[in-house]
C-alpha cells in the first residue's frame, strides 16, 4: 500500500449501525426479542447478568433508534411489552448469520449458555 489510495474506505452506515448493535448488551435484548414480544422482568431473566438500569437505558436507546417498540397495555396493573420494530425485525437474518459464525467459530465451554440458538424465520426467509 503505497499511496493513501490504497487505503480501504469505511462505510459510515456499517459503522454507525456496527456501534449501535455493537454496544453491551444490545445483541442480546434483539437476539430475545427476535424470539418472542417481552415484558421488562422476561428480557432481564432472559439476558444473564444485565442490571434493571443497563435494560432500561438499552430498551430506551433502542425505542429511540426505531428499533424496538414499546407497549402500554391499559390493564390492571398496567402491563408494557417490548418488541422490535419492522427495521428491528430487519436484523434477523444478520443476527442467524452470526449465530452460524458463532456455532462455528465459539468454543461453548466460553459461552454464558451451552443451549444452542434456533434461528429466527422471517418473511423473507420464508419465501
């Protein structure tokens, strides 16, 4: 590589969308709720290790981004669902590509959890 020509551009919405589902915590709240809608109590039994503080800041950043969408459900007492967006539903086959990467590439005695991931079937998946 002589000249900065050489030099490989980076793509600003791969790093933007890389430093979003990037952060701590993020691949794991998609990665449940590609699965099934949530209440905040299953995403935290769900997630190994989060704090009720880290959930809510990431479930917060996530509403945000479009990504995930939040619930009130008018009942006695009030119950609120999270579940992801159409663009948060966009992710799944990116997340089931890195879920075979994983399989491949992860020794599971590292892994928090020995059960393997079942894949998410989207629309476009299914045709």
């Amino acid at each position: 590589m002589g000249n900065t020509g050489d030099i490989p551009a980076l793509c600003p919405r791969f790093h933007q969308a890389s430093e979003l589902i990037g952060r701590r915590w993020t691949g794991a709240i998609i990665f449940v709720l590609l699965r099934a809608r949530c209440r905040f109590a299953t995403l935290r039994a769900a997630i190994p290790d989060i704090t009720d503080r880290m959930l809510s800041d990431r479930l917060q950043e996530l509403e945000q981004e479009g990504i995930v969408q939040r619930t009130v459900i008018p009942e006695t007492p009030v119950r609120v669902e999270y579940s992801l967006t159409e663009k948060g539903r966009g992710l799944a086959n990116a997340v089931d590509a890195i879920v075979d990467w994983a399989e491949t590439w992860i020794d599971v005695s590292h892994a928090t959890s020995a059960k393997p991931a079942r894949r998410v079937r989207t629309a476009r998946a299914a045709r």
